[in-house]
C-alpha cells in the first residue's frame, strides 16, 4: 500500500520472492523432463518482483 501511496515501502518482500521465483525457475529448468507449468508461472514473478523492489526504494 505504501508504494501506491507514494511512499517509498519496504523493498525486501519483492526481493525475496523475486529471487524465489528465479529459483524455481532454475529447478524446473533443470530437471530431467522439463517442468513447463512452473516455468510460466514463475517468469511474471520475476519481472513483477523486480519492478516492484525498485519502485519501492525510489
């Protein structure tokens, strides 16, 4: 809420599930027979963690 406000926010939650996201990337990359549903799942969370961590320390 304090980043739609204006208000400069706490950055660590979109960072954190940012790099969540880029994790479970890597591991449905990674496996054997690749994991597609989890892929695009997670690809939107990077970029919209990511967007968000740097509005909040704007």
């Amino acid at each position: 809420m304090n980043n739609l406000d204006g208000n400069k926010g706490n950055p660590i939650q979109p960072l954190v599930a940012m790099i969540n996201c880029i994790f479970w990337v890597i591991y449905a990359t990674m496996q054997k027979k690749k994991d597609y549903p989890i892929i695009v799942a997670n690809i939107p969370g990077i970029f919209l963690g990511a967007i968000t961590f740097f509005t909040a320390i704007i």
